[in-house]
C-alpha cells in the first residue's frame, strides 16, 4: 500500500467490532499493533474525529487514515562481503535466508557501530532501507552461527513477526556443553537482566518467560552434543538456560565456566578445546510458514568447520577410553 491518506467505508457486517481489530482485518498487510501505533499517534479518524482503539464500531463509519512516511534507516550501506561473507542460502522477492558466520553482528550497537548484517542487508537490498531494521526479525548472538531469515517487505515482515509470536517458527539449534547430561528436558525459566551485569542476562523470577527444549544426541567423557528448540527468543536464552542448568556451552566466555579436559586427553584435543573462542552454537534448522505462498519452508545447514572438528575430537577421545 502506498504511503498518504485513504478512506475506508466500515462494512455493516462489523458492527461491534473495535476499531483496531477492523483496520487490522481491513488492512492485513499491517499488524494490529502497527495500527494501534497509528491510532495512538492520532492518525485514524472515525468519521472525522481522532478515536481511541477500544471504540466498537457501528458498521456505517468513514475511516480516514493516513500512514506515515517510511524512514530510511540512518546506518550506511556497507558491502561487508569485503570481510565476511554474507551467505546467502535462499531469497526471493519477500525473504532472505542466510547462513551468518562467527564474528558477524546483527544489529549496530555500542563497540559496533557498522560492518553488521544490517549495513551489509542495506548494501544487497536498498529498499531494506525503509523497513525496521533493515527486515530483521530475529537475531542471533555475535558468535553464534547459522540460519536466519530477513523479511524484505512490510507484509512479510508482519508475516514473520506474527509466526514467532505465535511459536510458529521452528528454530532449532545444535550446542556442544560442558559436562554429560543423562537426558535432554524442557528447561521452563524465566529470563532477565543480570541484576549487577547489566550486559548479562540470567534466570530471574522478575524475568520473562523462556523456554528451552533439549535433546541429547551425543555423550562424550566431558561434554555432550544437544540438539536445542526455541519455543521463545529471550536474549542469550539457549546459553542462559543450559549455563543455568550446570552445562555451559563450549567456549563462552560470559555465560561458561573454565574448561575441563578429559582425563589423560590428547594434546589435539586440550589445544582445540583451549582455541574455541567462541560459544559453540549452531542455528541448524529453520522452518516457517512462507508469507506469501503461505507454503511450509525448511532449511538446514551444516555447523562451521571449527565446531565439526572439535567434535570429530570429542568422538575419537571417547573411542580411544572407552572400556
């Protein structure tokens, strides 16, 4: 829908209906939450008098709305492929799914203010300029890697947004720990800031809800090998929770304790464990609801060389002392 002012005569068939709840039916390419935003910022008239969200409506009004002109988002577009390859697994004319890299950050922020995924996403896409960051409609941790998605239009952006609300969005992850667990569990804990560490987060009862599904899918002497389900997307959340739980993932500095070699392990195995200097999680899986074709899409891409050969170690380790 282009930007400036329209008209929409309410249908008789939403008598009774809130206002809000009417323009979110009318108008499917925006949020409900988008047009209370228009609506709080007085942009929607009821028959030429500013409303509030709550008024039920008689079925014979004229609404007049005015959307708002996009922004262009103030970061530059940088071409980031320079230094870190913007992987792209698939893209279309509404999203791009890419396959982000250790060491890459999402969003511009403090000690970060450019070469991110989004400069790189307004160098690829210039219309990104127009959308909420860039399209962006999940994140994943500086040095976590693996498969995201980006919305390249309004509508799939709602689209997307929409689908994690909703637990619709399958992200599934592969993490390396610390420590064996006996069996994978839900881990049902809520998650705040760190009430001394404000860059930290932890589980806090004044946090919000977060729940972490596990799976174990290998036992080395020291660690494991889990397979981790998002059902909702806390900040840190799968470190938070299995750093909760007693099982940090390999190499994380802010949410791990110091590292535990097998007894009597190979000097391969001690060197690869101390160099992993970095969390080793890996978005392996995602699947959604395509916002356009509306068609079930699923993606899997395999873990980074780093993270395949520390654990093709673990593997060999576990063999040479078995029995």
């Amino acid at each position: 829908m282009k930007m400036g002012r329209f008209f929409i005569r309410i249908p008789a068939e939403m008598e009774g209906v809130r206002v809000d709840k009417a323009l979110a039916e009318l108008l499917s390419e925006h949020s409900r939450g988008t047009i209370q935003q228009w609506i709080k910022q007085g942009l929607v008239l009821v028959d030429g008098e500013i409303t509030k969200q709550k008024l039920k409506l008689c079925g014979t009004e004229i609404l007049e709305f005015t959307l708002p002109s996009p922004q262009p988002s103030q970061s530059p577009a940088q071409d980031i492929d320079m230094d870190i390859d913007l992987d792209i697994i698939e893209e279309d004319d509404h999203l791009i799914v890419i396959n982000k890299p250790a060491g890459l950050v999402v969003h511009p922020g403090a000690g970060n203010q450019d070469h991110t995924l989004l400069n790189g996403l307004l160098h690829h896409h210039a219309d990104a300029a127009f959308l909420p960051r860039a399209g962006i409609v999940h994140r994943l941790d500086k040095n976590t890697t693996g498969l995201m998605v980006v919305a390249k239009t309004e509508q799939a952006r709602q689209h997307l947004i929409e689908q994690l609300s909703n637990r619709q969005m399958l992200r599934q992850y592969l993490a390396l720990v610390n420590g064996v667990m006996i069996s994978g569990e839900t881990i049902d804990q809520p998650i705040g800031r760190h009430r001394n560490d404000r860059l930290r987060m932890a589980v806090t009862k004044s946090g919000k809800p977060a729940i972490t599904h596990t799976r174990v899918l290998r036992k080395f002497r020291n660690h494991c090998l889990l397979q981790a389900n998002l059902e909702t997307g806390r900040t840190h959340q799968i470190r938070v929770h299995l750093s909760w739980r007693g099982h940090p993932v390999v190499g994380d500095k802010r949410y791990g304790h110091r590292y535990r070699p097998p007894p009597s392990a190979s000097e391969n195995l001690i060197q690869s464990l101390q160099g992993f200097q970095r969390q080793a999680l890996h978005a392996q899986k995602l699947s959604l609801v395509h916002p356009k074709s509306g068609e079930q899409k699923t993606w899997q891409q395999a873990p980074p060389e780093d993270m395949v050969t520390l654990v093709r170690l673990l593997k060999e380790d576990a063999q040479t002392h078995s029995g």
